[in-house]
C-alpha cells in the first residue's frame, strides 16, 4: 500500500483520496482553504467567497460517469448525494416513453444539482474514510525532490516540515504551483498546451416557488445568430439561466444588470418558459470569462519530467466549463489512480499514457468545439450547416438519434463515432426526406430585437 500525498481539496482532491482510501492507501489531503462544504448548501453556496475557484457558483449538469463511477465505487456516497437533493435526468425521460432498451442505456444519465451539494457529499465522505487525514487551512510550500534522471518527487514541503509520501498528487486546480516548482528544482518543464477561447457567460440563480410549477417541459437549449442560452434545473427546486456570447461582444459588461439579464433571457423561448414560471431570484448576476483550455503534460519525449508525482481534475486537463467535462473526467481519472496507486508510485508512465489516450482525445474534441463555438457568436460567422442542425433537431424526435447525442454528451463515444453509424445516418437522412423545406432556424432574438434592450 501507498503513502499518498494529495495537494488540493476541489473535487479531483476529494474524489482521488476516497479512491485510494477506499483501497487502503494511507492518504493524507492538504486543502489551504480552511473552510468545507457542509451541511447548507445554500449558505455555502451563495456566501462563500471562493476566488481560486471561480466556477463554483457557475450552473453544472454531471455527466454520466460521475454517477457511474459513484455507483461503482461508493454506492452509499451517491446515495447520500441523492438524499441531499440532487437529481437523475435520463436523456430518454424527454419522450416519456423510453424506447426498447439497449447496452448501455441505463448510464446515459445526468446529475442535475450544484457543485456545492457534491462537494459536501465528497467532503462527509472522505472525513468518514479512517485512511484518509484532510489537513484544511494548510498550504503546501513546495516538493521535497531527490535528484536524478528523471528526478523523484518524495514528499511535499508544509511549512518547514516535510511530509514524505510514496506518490504525490496535484489537484490544486488550474493554477497549480506544482509545475513552477518543478521547474524551480531544476527539472524538465511540463508541456503546456494552451488554447484561450473567445467565450463569455453569465448566469442568475432561480429558485422555484413551493406552491408553484415544476418543469415546463421543453427543450432547455436556445440560439440566437451571435449568442447561445440555457436552463440549468438543479437540486432543492433550484435552477439557473445562463446567456453565453462573444467575449467581444459590446454588450456583454451591460448584461451584469438583473434587469437587463432578464429581459435578454426572456427573449430565448427556453429561459423564458422557465422565469415564466414566477421563480424567486437567489443571486446576482454571475459572470464569467477568461476561459481557456490547457493540457499541462507531465510527459515530454523523454519521458516524465519527474517520478513520485501524478496530477488530476484542473491540474491534468482543464477545459472551457460549457460543455461539462471536468467532474467527470476528474472522477474516472481518480476511479484509475486508485486502482492502479502502487505501479503509479512505481513508475508513472503507464498513467500519462492512461489519460493520453482516455482523456485527451476529449481534450481535443472540446477545443475544436470551442473554436466553432467562437466562430458562430461573431457577425461574419457561416450559416449554420443543414444536416448537423437536423442531427440536433432530429435527436428530440428520434430515440436512435438521441441515443447517439447522449453517448457523445456523456464522453461514451466520440462524435465520429456515434453519428457516424449507418443506423443513425439512416434515420437522420428519413427525417431530412420528410422534411425537404428543413433549414437551419434560430428560436432567439435577432440584433436589433438584442440590442434593443441594452441601455444606451
């Protein structure tokens, strides 16, 4: 068994220490933000001040391997997050009537609650886990480091202690300080691979009344030429809008504006059938930029740049939030460490080709995603191309095609994969037959209907 270090508390932290406690490692977590997840997460939620983690208060959809993963390894754990409120959405409940059941199905679920209430669930859980100390308020200063070729990472520096472990594990986030400290002591440098996208969002947080309607069931998702908005159903009878648009765009800034928000959200039919519904407003509006993508490799052409060292979550592979992937590959990432902890302590090279070919083939699919997304929000972006839209419309009509966007949503298949069937190409193309007026429409506000609404 491992002595494993693991510097960080965010959800890759928690969810690798439970793997490996669960399996008997000794884990000791080192978080530098005193303060955890607890047992209101409204409070938490809303009134904790949490600038290293500026997606927190962000809305979130888990896809399916977070619950699978939870299932399988810690089937009280998603029990617990169950009874804290969160909530299971098959992507075939949109029919109703779930069509004949194949392999594979009963995965194609998303986990709709806030951050905040599977943190407290990880948090309750890793306190309850005897192999597993979290040291809260404590920050890691650096690594203790052996010389050699690679060299060999054997602990990490807590103040003028050294805590010496058998695998150190950095899930500190985006902005770990575990690459400048290797660089620092003289090692290889991590190779960086970054992509800045041209996204923005906001985000208001809506609560729904006790004695008022649920869900108006329709489509969540709405476009407009130059800009994209959604509902974001969550736990506890709460849900979020979110608006993203250019990070040029001139009105972005005016849109911090409750009112403003509101009024450019009720143009979208989806965001409008929910504020319809009479919501009471729980927080401000929440913006967010800045994004990017970025693979910070432990690995060059000669190998790893250090032993004795592995990174997680935001700390292996962030990407832009909009399309959901970093709790879920954090979790399956944390799922592989914990099953594989000793040959990783002994040499890591066979888990940077583990992520290498399970994670970042993801990686490159969401940055292609993201320029195309980019593209599309400006002025001179191309109309919109026939046969995807119909993939999209179609999938809300057709259980087959549904079935492949749910498996690519929930990182099951890559796109080539799963539209690329003859099966699915086949109902797609009957759809489109009986459909030969179809083009591309847009159910939001045109510019001037947009910038209507703007002040001056």
């Amino acid at each position: 068994m491992a002595r494993v270090a693991v510097v960080g508390g965010g959800i890759g932290g928690l969810g690798t220490a439970l793997m490996l406690g669960r399996r008997g490692h000794t884990v000791t977590l080192f978080e530098q933000d005193a303060r955890q997840a607890g047992e209101d997460p409204d409070q938490d939620f809303y009134h904790w001040n949490r600038p290293r983690v500026p997606q927190a208060v962000q809305p979130h959809s888990f896809l399916a391997p977070v619950r699978t993963v939870l299932r399988a390894e810690t089937p009280e754990v998603y029990a617990d997050l169950l009874a804290r409120g969160a909530r299971e959405y098959h992507d075939f409940d949109w029919f109703g009537e779930h069509p004949p059941h194949r392999d594979g199905d009963d995965e194609l679920v998303t986990l709709r609650t806030r951050r905040i209430v599977l943190e407290a669930t990880l948090t309750a859980a890793v306190r309850r886990e005897p192999a597993v100390e979290v040291r809260r308020g404590v920050r890691v200063s650096g690594l203790a480091i052996e010389e050699g070729d690679p060299a060999r990472v054997t602990g990490v520096r807590v103040g003028g202690e050294t805590h010496l472990a058998d695998l150190v594990v950095d899930a500190a986030g985006r902005r770990s300080p575990v690459p400048g400290w290797l660089v620092a002591a003289g090692c290889r440098p991590p190779v960086v691979d970054s992509h800045r996208t041209g996204i923005a969002y906001l985000s208001r947080w809506y609560r729904l009344r006790a004695d008022g309607p649920r869900d108006p069931g329709v489509q969540n998702g709405s476009a407009a030429a130059f800009a994209l908005a959604g509902v974001f159903p969550s736990d506890n009878d709460t849900f979020a809008v979110n608006v993203v648009l250019s990070t040029g765009d001139p009105t972005r800034g005016a849109l911090t504006d409750p009112d403003v928000f509101e009024a450019v959200a009720r143009r979208f039919p989806a965001c409008a059938a929910w504020l319809d519904l009479d919501p009471e407003p729980q927080s401000a509006v929440l913006p967010r930029a800045g994004l990017d993508n970025r693979w910070p490799s432990l690995v060059d052409g000669d190998g790893p740049v250090a032993t004795g060292l592995v990174n997680v979550g935001d700390s292996l592979m962030h990407t832009n939030p909009t399309l959901g992937h970093g709790a879920a590959l954090a979790l399956r990432t944390a799922q592989y460490l914990g099953a594989h902890a000793d040959e990783v302590a002994a040499d890591p090279t066979g888990y940077h080709a583990w992520t290498a070919e399970n994670l970042r083939p993801v990686f490159d699919a969401q940055v292609a995603a993201d320029r195309a997304t980019e593209r599309r929000l400006t002025e001179d972006a191309p109309p919109p191309d026939r046969r995807a839209a119909a993939v999209a419309a179609c999938a809300f009509e057709d259980p087959v095609v549904m079935r492949a966007r749910a498996q690519v949503r929930h990182l099951m298949r890559s796109a080539e994969e799963a539209y690329g069937s003859e099966e699915v190409d086949r109902h797609v193309t009957a759809w489109l037959d009986a459909r030969p007026d179809f083009s591309p429409q847009l159910d939001g506000p045109t510019r001037d209907q947009w910038d209507a609404l703007i002040p001056a």
